[in-house]
C-alpha cells in the first residue's frame, strides 16, 4: 500500500544475525515467463512465483489482453492464452513497470500489430526503448506515434539478422520471443548473456521453439508459424540480485548466516570481488554461508552485463562499502542516474564522494545513524533497509511499495534472522 512505511531499529555496528533466510524465484526471470504464455497454444504452469506488486501488474495487463491467469498453489500460476488476444496494453499499468515491454514482442508476432505507452520502472537513467524499435523496424514493423503512444504493425514480419547497439536484456528477451513466431531465421548479435535469458530460451525450446545460443552473444531463432505447445512446468530459477543482497546484510550484520534456496554460481564474480573484500563465506551448489568476518577490506566495484557484477547490486554494495576499511570506487556502467541514492546515504553517516554520474568513492568504516528515508527505487530501497540495520537508531523508510514490487514480504525474510523490522 502506498503510505506502508518500515520501522526499523539498527544494530549500531554489531553483528548480531543469525540463521536461516530463503531467497524467493527471480522477478527478472518470471516477468518474462509469464509475457511467454502469449507464445503457447496451450496452457502453461510457472513454479516457484515470487508474490510481489511486478506479478500482479502483470497478471493484470495479461487478462486485459485476454490471458486466464490463476494462482492454483501458493507458488503456482497457470496461465491460458486465448486464440485471439488484444493488441492495447492498458497505459496506465504498463507505465508503471518497465517489464510491459516485454510483452510487445509476442502481441506483435501474433497479432502483427501492438499499442503501447512508453514503460515505466525504476527511475535510474533514461531507460530509452530504440533497441526494439530498431529491431522490430527490421523484421519488417512501421513504428507510429499517436497520443503518445507506440503503435507498431506489420502486414508481415519475416527473421532478420540484427546487432544490438548495447546488450540490453529485455530487448533480448523480447525479440528471442518476437523471433520464435516470425517466419526464417533471426539472428541477434551482441545480445544479453543473463541466466533469466538462458532460463527462457530453455523453457521456449521446451515449447517446440528452436532458439540456440541463449547464453552466449549471439541467439540464433528459426520462426514456428504455428503457437507453441508446452510440455513442462517453468521452474523460475532463485533471484540472484535478492542472493546477492541478503550475502551483504549478512556480511555487514551478520554472525552465522545462510541464504538457501540460491545458485551462487550465478554470482561467481560477485563472490570473487567478496573474497578480495574479506568476506568468510563458503558456497555449496544451492547455498552461501557468511560467517563473521575479522574485518572487511575496501574494494573496487565496477558494474557490468552478466558475468559481472550486476548494476541491481551497486546499491546494497555501497553500503557493504561504509562497512569496509579503506577507500573503495564504485563505478556504474550501465544506468545513468544510479548513484542518486547515494547522498541518503552520507545523511546516514557515509563518507561518500561522487565524482561524476557513474562514479563515487565510499571510505570507511564509518558508523552509520537512523534516520526517516524515502526509498527512491526497488534497489536503493533494499540497499536503505540494510543501512538501517546497520545503523544506530531507529530509522524510518517511506515509499516501501517500491520495496515490494521486487522482494516478497521482506521484513519477514529478515526478521527469520533477527532483524527488529516492522511494516506499519
Ligand atoms: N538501452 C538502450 N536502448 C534500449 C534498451 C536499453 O540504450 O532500447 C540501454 C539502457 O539505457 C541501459 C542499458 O541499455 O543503459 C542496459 O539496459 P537494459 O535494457 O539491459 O536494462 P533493462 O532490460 O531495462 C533489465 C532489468 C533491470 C536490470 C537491467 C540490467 C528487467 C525487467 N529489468 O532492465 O532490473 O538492472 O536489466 O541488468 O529485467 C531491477 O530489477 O531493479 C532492474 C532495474
């Protein structure tokens, strides 16, 4: 709800931690699986669904198309695309989040024509959409312009051979799910290599879709002129931003805790640049394990497309950061405006120096003060809870159906390991 706010007591530098904190299916990936039930001439279930505010604005947008959408367990959806589906994504739920583009692509290749505004999300750089214009423009779409609104159409679209100017990850998604329709063969250059990616093409491939490369560069598709039939249920792969985040409140917090229910190999150089910090963790195949560490040690966080450290980590990391000796440089390669956050987070205590729109230093350690925030985005606000519990004080944070949209019923989660959290 819109005047939810958190009120958290700090640890004031202590850490106190411990136990056992899950981490939920990955938001990134099942948005996507869930504009992929525009694919299938039949009925698909999607596993391990997070419950969180993205999920229920697209659940909305998809029956509004004329998709069955049902939850039939707790973490279980079926969704059920119609022979004939709509071709308008209502304005204002699909400018709120930035996942509605995705649904562009199937609308168009099945229907050869879609409406839609410009997609909203997080505020963290101009968040253009020239990628999937370009590349729909290739496979054969005249782009239009009415009440500002995108109308895209096409008497025909035919696969294409398209270079991406930079990897963006759901334009990927989308013309992987474009292409799977489109008649001939589409192939994507210098595309996104995300796990969610490579979770979709399988699922897809599952279907009867002939995608490869899913994981690589390049994606080659050949197009289907006939709708998909799916076999298995999607199990939507964990979050490894939610992984990586709860690893630095328990580096930070934290005495003796486990995130379960993870992939850590999807956070290889994230856990690299850990150990270089200091940081006494240990993996298996579906856990991490942070104990406390004897002292955290500045380090140099540079942004990047996967296999890198990911631009949805930089916030948390910044906080990890106040808590580490020395000076670090943190560097955001990807977003624009993704360092906003940060002068929140010198009122709290933080020894922060911004350079330029990408660049910051952080000196530590630096003991951090409660204090009322606004969370200004779905990352940044989590990256404010951790501050929170760090600091010393009560700290207020506002806007937290920011929060919501991505994590599910987080305070629960940090409250299984101690956290003094509570949502009024
Ligand atoms: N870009 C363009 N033109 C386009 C599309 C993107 O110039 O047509 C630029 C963007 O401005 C940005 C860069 O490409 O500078 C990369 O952006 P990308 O398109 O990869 O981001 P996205 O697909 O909009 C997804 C995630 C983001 C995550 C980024 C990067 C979803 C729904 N969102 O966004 O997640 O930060 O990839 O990994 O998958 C979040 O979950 O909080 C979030 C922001």
């Amino acid at each position: 709800m819109e005047n939810e706010k958190f009120i958290i007591q700090g640890l004031g530098g202590q850490r106190a931690f411990e136990g056992k904190i899950p981490v939920r299916g990955a938001k990134n990936a099942v948005l996507k699986t869930f504009a992929a039930s525009l694919l299938f001439g039949n009925e698909i279930r999607v596993d391990n669904v997070p419950f969180i505010q993205d999920i229920a604005n697209m659940n909305e947008l998809l029956r509004h198309l004329g998709v069955g959408v049902e939850r039939i367990e707790e973490k279980s959806f079926v969704l059920n695309s119609p022979d004939a589906i709509g071709t308008d994504l209502c304005g204002d739920i699909a400018k709120s989040f930035r996942s509605s583009i995705v649904l562009t692509g199937p609308i168009l290749a099945r229907e050869g024509k879609v409406i839609f505004p410009h997609p909203g999300g997080c505020v963290i750089g101009e968040r253009p959409i020239d990628i999937f214009l370009e590349s729909f423009k290739k496979m054969g779409a005249d782009i239009d312009m009415h009440d500002r609104q995108y109308v895209i159409s096409a008497d025909k679209l035919a696969g294409a051979e398209i270079v991406f100017k930079i990897p963006s990850v759901t334009a990927t998604e989308t013309l992987m799910m474009t292409a799977t329709l489109v008649p001939g063969k589409t192939i994507l250059h210098n595309v996104a290599c995300e796990p969610e990616i490579v979770a979709l093409a399988d699922f897809l491939n599952t279907g009867g879709a002939d995608i490869s490369g899913a994981g690589s560069h390049t994606i080659v598709i050949k197009g289907r002129d006939s709708l998909l039939k799916s076999k298995e249920p999607y199990q939507t792969p964990p979050d490894r931003i939610e992984a990586g985040s709860f690893a630095i409140l328990a580096a930070v917090c934290g005495k003796d805790i486990e995130i379960t229910d993870c992939k850590p190999d999807h956070l290889r150089v994230f856990l690299r640049t850990f150990d270089n910090a200091g940081v006494n963790f240990e993996t298996t195949e579906n856990s991490i394990r942070i104990k406390m560490s004897p002292q955290l040690n500045a380090i140099n966080v540079k942004t990047h497309e996967y296999p890198g450290i990911p631009t949805d980590l930089q916030s948390p990391l910044a906080v990890f950061l106040t808590q580490a000796s020395g000076r670090s440089l943190i560097f955001e390669t990807v977003f624009e405006s993704r360092l906003d956050y940060l002068s929140e987070l010198s009122r709290m205590g933080a020894d922060v120096m911004i350079c330029d729109p990408h660049r910051a230093f952080i000196t530590g350690v630096t003991p951090l003060r409660g204090r009322e925030i606004e969370s200004p985005d779905l990352r940044a606000g989590l990256a404010f809870i951790i501050a929170a519990l760090v600091a010393k004080g009560e700290s207020i944070v506002h806007n937290i159906h920011n929060i919501d949209r991505g994590y599910e019923n987080i305070e629960e989660r940090l409250q299984m390991v101690g956290a003094d959290i509570k949502r009024i």
